[in-house]
C-alpha cells in the first residue's frame, strides 16, 4: 500500500510538473519575441529606420499585447519551474498586484508611445518603455538569467 502511495504521488507531482511547463515556455517565449519589436522601435527612434507612425504604432501594439498575453502566465506553482529553468523572482507571486500593476504601466505607455505623432515624441515614450522593462526586470527577474 505504501508503494503504491508513493507512486500516486510521484505521478501527480510529474503531472503538475508538466502542466505548468506550458504557462513557463510561453511566457519564455513571448519575452523572447519582445526583442523584433524592441529593436524596430529603436531604430525608428534613432533615425536609422525612417520614422512612421504607423511603424511605430505596429511595433507599440505588438509589445503591449505581448504583455497582456504575458502578465497571466504565473499561475500558482510555476514558482519553482520544475524541468524548466525559469527566471521569475518569488515576489511575482508574493506581490501580484504590484507585477500586475507594472506589466500594465508597460502596456499603456507602449500604447502611448505607439500614438506619437513625430519621432522626437515617440524616442521619448520608448525610452520610458525601456525604463518599464528594466524596472520589472530588476524587481521580478532573477538577474543570472
């Protein structure tokens, strides 16, 4: 009876494991796919890609429905990612709303920036986006990773 309790729960735990392998790899990857986005906005705002607020709006739209997409993806007990290396500090859990609130600022200043008419506005409102990312990096991501 023993061994069999014992098997129960080391096939519970390998299935929680590989139910929230999911929620890491697609958080993983959206934060991955912010680079294309990132990297077009900066060259719009440095002059080495013609500005146009449609190309500036394209890439703002896509970095803040990225994070929308990305904010829900901590449910409880992907904290210690099993077989998946994750990043994520203990406080996205500890202190939800403030990681909400964070990925929020980050979407609605990537929608304003995404609004500038001309491209001195528009450097401005992705350098306070850039400041979201380093914010929210220095106080929900592990810094070895």
């Amino acid at each position: 009876m023993k061994k069999f309790a014992l098997a129960v729960l080391a096939l519970a735990t390998i299935g929680a494991t590989a139910a929230f392998a999911g929620p890491i790899e697609e958080r993983q990857a959206i934060m991955k796919g912010f680079g294309v986005p990132l990297k077009d906005a900066t060259g719009l705002s440095r002059g080495t890609t013609p500005y146009t607020p449609a190309a500036a709006k394209a890439d703002m739209d896509q970095l803040s429905a990225n994070m929308d997409k990305f904010v829900v993806l901590f449910p409880k007990g992907t904290e210690a990612g099993g077989a998946v290396k994750t990043g994520a500090l203990p406080v996205i859990w500890s202190d939800a709303a403030g990681f909400k609130a964070a990925a929020a600022k980050f979407s609605a200043d990537a929608k304003a920036a995404g609004g500038s008419a001309d491209a001195t506005a528009f450097a401005a409102g992705l350098k306070t986006v850039q400041a979201d990312c380093g914010g929210c990096h220095k106080t929900y991501r592990a810094s070895n990773n």
